[in-house]
C-alpha cells in the first residue's frame, strides 16, 4: 500500500542546479579511477578486436619505427584525442 503524505509536509522542489554533467566532467571522474603512471599519465587496460590485416599493419609499423606495439597504439591514441573537436 502507498505510504501517504502528511498534510504538513511539502513536495521536494526540484533542483534547478541539477544539470546533466558535461562529458568532460564524466571523462575526468571516469578517469580519475585510472592506475596512475609517471609524467601525468594514467595507465589504461583494455583489449582491442582488430581485423588480421590492420594488426599485422600496426605490428608491422612499430617494428619500423622500433616501438612497442603498446607505445604505437598509445600514440596513435593520444594523436587522435589531441585532433578531436573539443
């Protein structure tokens, strides 16, 4: 049975300073819970399913360039975030 309210009690006001966070902030307590690692970087764990031929291609650039394919896939990363319209 529905609990009734008292003829004295009030409805709660909405509160106008209640707003949907901005995806910036989402990202940055998203983030905040990241193993943190040096120089202001955080360390981020998470598999990726690529195609057979996009991973021999990535493969075969870090071994170009003499990278680990880690370090490869994390600048190509870190390149894409710094050219994505903020």
């Amino acid at each position: 049975m529905p609990r009734r309210r008292r003829a004295t009690q009030k409805p709660p006001l909405p509160n106008a300073s209640h707003k949907k966070p901005l995806p910036e902030e989402l990202a940055r307590d998203a983030i905040a819970h990241e193993e943190p690692a040096p120089g202001e970087k955080v360390r981020m764990t998470f598999r990726v399913v690529l195609g057979r031929q996009p991973a021999e291609a990535l493969a075969a650039r870090a071994i170009r360039e003499e990278k680990n394919l880690v370090t490869l896939v994390g600048e190509i990363l870190e390149a894409a975030a710094a050219k994505a319209p903020k």
